[in-house]
C-alpha cells in the first residue's frame, strides 16, 4: 500500500506538468506547391441553340415492294441484295410463252378486223354513190318510188355494217392492247431507282400475283422516324430545319422535318415526326439522334482538351482569384464543335486549366 501512493503522485506530477503546453488559437499557414507552365482560359456564359434530342433509326424515304402480276415460272433473276438499280430496269423475267400466244392471237384478230373494216368502207362509199345516183333518177321519174327505197335501205344497211365493224375494230385493238400490257407483266422491272435489299425468289421458282418477290429501296433520300414528347407536338411545323447525328460516325447532318403525326401514343405520351435527310454516308438501319431546335440558352462550353477524366470521374483544373487550382468535377452535355457544355460544376466567368494538365495538381498555387 505504502509503494502505490508515491506511484500515484508521480502520475499526478506529470499530468498536471503536460497541461501547461497549450496549443494557442489561431490557423496553420499551408506550405503548397507552385505551379508554372500552364495556361488558363477563362469561360463566360455563352448564348446557344437549344435543341430538343431523341432518336431513332435511319430509313429509305420509299420502300417499294415488287410483286409478279402473273402466275409463271420464274427463268431469270437478274438481280441480288445490295445491287444498285434504276428505275425500269428488268429485275427478273417470268415465262412468257403463253403471253406471247395470246399477243400474237391478239394481234391477228385486230389485223382481220382491220380488213373487214376496209371492206364495210368500201360497201358504205359504194352505197352512198349509187344511192346519189338513184336519187338523181328518181326525181326525173325515171324509176319508182319502190326501187328508190331499195336502194335507200341498201345504204343505211352498208352504213350500219360500216358501224358494226368499226366497233368490232376497237375491242380487238383492246384486246390486243391487255394482250402486251399481260405480256409485259412477265418482265418484273424496279418502280424506282434504288437499293435491291431483299431477293425472296429464285430462278425456277413459281411466281404467284400479289406475293412479294423483290424489296427496292429508294437511297436518294433518307428519313429518321422520331418520337417526341407531347408538350412539344404543337411546337413543330412542316419544314422545320433539323439536324441528325450519326451514332457510328458522330457526323451531324442537317435535314427538314417533312411530316407529323398528331395522333398521341397514350402509352408512351409522344407523337411521331419524319425527319428527312440527303448524304452519301446515310444508310438504312443506322442509329442516329435526331436535334431539333427549341431556341436560344446560356451555357458553359468547356473545351474538349481541358477535360480530365480520372476513371469514371470527369472534371476541370478550377483556378480561384487566390490563385488555387482545384480538381473540380463536371457533367457534360452536347458538344458544340471543339468545345462540350458542362450541365453542371461551372458557372461562368471561372478560370481553368486548357493547356499543363501534365503539371496539374489539386491543391497547388498557380503562379501567374
């Protein structure tokens, strides 16, 4: 017992000896590093056009399906998918054999109509002479009136059989006219100029009217289908100038809004547009997002070489008036050009970093 007290005494001594020490109030100076080297640009708020965005998936402005108008055998396809075809060209051929009877049949029946109709003008003009001829006679009283009859119905008769025949005439050179439009329909040609992208039918095969053989895409002109909020739907008028962005490329197009759809979808609340575009680059099936323009806004566009991105983390050198830079981070937006808009983390009128980034470092002063 006696050994514990002066233990306790001596701890007593140390603790009340420590508390004399006391850390005065105030702040420690921050020793940082200085930076040289580096370039700063300041960034103002910019007025730009504000785009209203959605998507969806280039296509041929006419898809034009091609279809036999005859039942026969297929004997010669001329075409495969990806060829580039124009308008009339033949796409594949039907047998014909039948087709070219019955033109032929045809054709022989409007030639024998024809000479019957010679011969019907040939009796009416000689009716009609003899009748001047009688008629001449009968005022001199030379022959009676019954002969003068005669020779009267002889005419009228000659006139009618004239008639008769010239109708007979007209519905062989029509049936001689459906003859080579039936004839013809055994040469399958394109409706337009375009694309082939679809063959369903082989040489050999049996066509059958009104089943689809042959898909033609018209490539001279392009439309994107879009979607768009219903709010916006009364906002878009007809030939409204738009841009698409090709999702492979990036490449932004401009193109025209050429339809609307009025009708609201009440499951997903938008209304249709048809959004229509002119490049050689564009083909059917491509992603693309569709820019339409709602006017004007303020906005941060930060140039693209300034963007530090630290694995999913994007951001900007940030230098304040005291010279301090500051890894800040930012949520970008559309680009516009060499420059992107910062959604969020910027507000105009900052100071960042646009050349050095090698020699950046959070926390360090910035020697001007």
């Amino acid at each position: 017992m006696n050994k514990v007290i002066p233990l306790i005494c001596v701890a007593l001594i140390i603790f009340f000896t420590g508390c004399k020490d006391k850390i005065k109030p105030g702040s420690a100076e921050v020793k940082r590093q200085v930076i040289t080297g580096i370039t700063l640009e300041k960034i103002p708020l910019s007025r730009v056009d504000s785009y209203y965005e959605t998507s969806g998936t280039i296509k041929a402005k006419t898809t034009s399906i091609v279809a036999a108008r005859v039942m026969g055998t297929i004997t010669d396809v001329k075409v495969k998918e990806g060829d580039k075809v124009k308008a009339g060209d033949v796409l594949m051929t039907i047998d014909d054999r039948e087709m070219a009877q019955k033109s032929a049949a045809a054709e022989a029946g409007h030639k024998e109509a024809l000479n019957v109709l010679e011969s019907a003008r040939q009796n009416k003009s000689l009716a009609e002479v003899t009748y001047r001829r009688y008629k001449n006679l009968y005022e001199e009283k030379v022959i009676s009136g019954q002969e003068m009859d005669q020779i009267e119905t002889a005419k009228k008769v000659a006139e009618s059989e004239y008639e008769r025949v010239n109708e007979m005439v007209k519905r062989t050179k029509a049936s001689l006219e459906e003859a080579r439009v039936y004839y013809g329909f055994t040469k399958i040609t394109a409706p337009v100029s375009g694309i082939i992208t679809e063959k369903r039918i082989d040489r050999g095969s049996m066509a059958m009217p009104g089943v689809p053989l042959i898909t033609v895409d018209d490539i001279s002109q392009f439309k994107i289908e879009a979607y768009v909020d219903e709010k916006l739907s009364g906002k878009f008028k007809i030939g409204l100038s738009a841009y698409v962005v090709l999702g492979t490329t990036g490449e932004r197009i401009e193109g025209t809004v050429g339809e609307l759809v009025s009708a609201i979808d009440p499951a997903s609340r938008t209304s249709l547009i048809r959004v229509y575009v002119k490049s050689p680059a564009l083909k059917p099936g491509i992603f693309a997002k569709v820019l339409i323009p709602e006017g004007k806004k303020d906005a941060v566009l930060v140039p693209k070489k300034a963007i530090v991105e630290r694995g999913q983390l994007t951001g900007v050198y940030v230098v304040d008036e005291k010279s301090i830079m500051t890894y800040r981070l930012i949520k970008t937006g559309k680009p516009f050009g060499e420059k992107v808009e910062a959604l969020s983390g910027l507000k105009g009128g900052e100071d960042i970093v646009v050349n050095g980034m090698d020699k950046a470092v959070d926390g360090a002063m910035v020697k001007r």
